[in-house]
C-alpha cells in the first residue's frame, strides 16, 4: 500500500482520477482523495489478494 504522502505528491501532476486498490482503508489516504475533487476509482475484492493466488 502507498502511504498517503505518495498521492499528496503526485497530486501535483494533472491527474484525471485516483484508482485505489486497497478500498481506501487508510483514513489520511481517504481524505487527501476526498479533497483533491478527482473522481476515485475503489478496488472492492470479496478475497484478500494473497488467498486469491491460493486459488
């Protein structure tokens, strides 16, 4: 997982949307995408992924 300061940084690029594969689970991540007024694109996954490889 990309800690929040990451999208902070590339924030500053011209970006069209935030595509987060871990369904927003961290709370400063959340927020910093909520703020920015991009559109966020939200993995959800009914398996975590390690169990999917299991598969």
């Amino acid at each position: 997982m990309y800690p929040p300061e990451v999208l902070d940084a590339a924030l500053r690029y011209d970006l069209a949307a935030i595509n987060d594969i871990h369904g927003l689970a961290d709370p400063e991540y959340t927020r910093i995408a909520a703020d920015s007024g991009l559109p966020v694109i939200c993995m959800a996954s009914e398996t975590a992924p390690p169990e999917m490889s299991e598969a």
